[in-house]
C-alpha cells in the first residue's frame, strides 16, 4: 500500500505516512467492510426470527383450528349419545373431554346469566341494588353448586362403588345425563319471562331437582358396571344426606338475599318518605 499524497511505499499498521506525515485512510477503508459484514448479520438473524415467529403464529392458528374442529365434533356425538342412548357412555366406557364438559357447563351458565339479566327489571336499582350483583350471586350459587354435587358423586362412587373411576368421567356422564335437566330450567325461566308464572316455575323447579337427583342414578348405574365394595343403596343415602346440608345452606343463603334485598327497599322507601 501506497500514500495517497506522495506515493511512498507503507507498512502494514502505519497509521501516517512516514514521508509527508499524511494520515493513512485505508485502515478505515479496510475496517469498513466488516462493519457492513457485521451489519448484514444483524439483518439476516433479525429476519430469520420474525420469519420464525411468523411461521410459529401460523402453525398455532392451525393448531387452534384443528382442536376447534376436533371439539365441534366432539360436541356432536356428545348431544348424538344424550338424545338418542345415553346408556351407551356408560357400557362402552366412553368419556367425554373436560374442555367440552367444561365449555358445555359454562354455555348454559352463561345463558341463564343472559335470561336474568333480560328478566330482571332495571328499576331494580332504584332499591340500591345492582342487576350485575345479582346475577353474578345467581351464577356463581350455580356453579357452586354443580361442583358440589359432582363432587360429592365423584367421592361416593370412587370410594364404594370403583376405585378405578377417573373425575373426568363422572363430569362426562353428570353433563350428558342432564342435558334435559337443563332443558326444563330454560323452558321454564322462558314460560317465567312471558309471564306464565305458575307453569314456568313448576318446570324450573322439576330442572333443578333432576339436576339435583341424577346423582343417584349415576351411582346406581356405576354399581352395575362392576362389583361394589360396599352396597350402592348406602351410597345413596350418603349422597341424600349431602344433598339435604347443600340445600339448606343454599336455601338459608338465598333467604339471607332475599331479606337483604326486603330490608334495602324497605329503608330506601321510609328515606324517600322523610325526605319527601
């Protein structure tokens, strides 16, 4: 390498002409292109990683529809086996998955939210009482409920009748039994909202007690599937009894609303009177 300025030969590394003193510019020169290779670099990964997550985002859309299908037609032989014999589930040992269970249990929750908050009128408020507080007190004695039942079948047949019995089967079997339980608690809460009141409730209530008793048919139907350490008839009784403290804890807390709710209105009319 040369000196730009008076052409004297250069060693490598000089940094200024040994002859005229001029600075070397080629050392940049020289430092230049790795930069620009460094730079490069840089760009390639930084593609390479949004090409991955574009490709990741694609692969979980997939994902997200193939389970999507595959729980649609889940659903399908789920209300296929409630309407026309769900006697299969239980000799063939089928099960439906927890995320159908699961997804079914919240559907109706979310409708009997939807009915109630269409039923109860907004002047409602006007007795300092939120329509949201009372339904989501509804929904959530509901779901309390539920669990509570299933939960207590679990542990009865699991522990009397077959050991071997897994949670997520009995979920199955609770739900796809009571697919027409659930169907007389909407009939009725409609009949209730066009004002049959007499007719709507006696339905309503026929939902909710075969939700409440189809326990025992469960148990009674897990006892012919093997051989029971322990009578199923006893495990019904414990069942009736659970049943019996659930009801009235529930029925004491739903009165303790309801007096709650008289005692507001009560004192929001005396106010509105003195104020007056």
């Amino acid at each position: 390498m040369n000196c730009k300025n008076c052409n004297n030969a250069l060693e490598p590394g000089d940094l200024f002409c040994g002859e005229c003193g001029t600075k070397v510019e080629a050392n940049v020169e020289a430092v230049s292109p790795r930069v620009n290779i460094v730079n490069n670099t840089d760009e390639v990964q930084q593609q390479t990683t949004q090409n991955d997550k574009a490709q990741q985002a694609i692969i979980n859309k997939e994902l997200v529809n193939q389970q999507s299908k595959e729980l649609v037609n889940e659903g399908k032989g789920f209300f296929a086996t409630a309407f026309k014999n769900h006697d299969l589930a239980f000799t063939n040992g089928v099960h439906f998955s927890i995320k159908l269970t699961g997804a079914l249990i919240g559907i109706g929750l979310l409708i009997i939210a939807l009915l109630l908050m269409i039923k109860i009128p907004s002047e409602i408020a006007m007795f300092g009482i939120s329509k949201s507080s009372i339904i989501f007190k509804c929904i959530l004695s509901a779901l309390v409920f539920i669990a509570l039942i299933i939960g207590a079948t679990f542990t009865i047949s699991k522990l009397m009748i077959n050991p071997a019995l897994k949670f997520t089967k009995v979920v199955s079997d609770f739900v796809l039994i009571n697919v027409f339980s659930f169907i007389f608690i909407l009939i009725g809460f409609l009949l209730i909202m066009i004002n049959t009141l007499s007719f709507g409730t006696g339905v309503l209530v026929l939902g909710i007690m075969l939700l409440a008793i189809s326990p025992i048919y469960l148990i009674g139907k897990y006892s012919q599937l093997t051989q029971p350490k322990i009578a199923s008839f006893y495990g019904v009784i414990i069942y009736m009894i659970i049943l019996a403290i659930v009801l009235r804890i529930f029925g004491e807390s739903m009165i303790g609303m309801l007096q709650g709710v008289f005692t507001q209105s009560v004192n929001s009319a005396v106010n509105g009177l003195f104020n007056n």
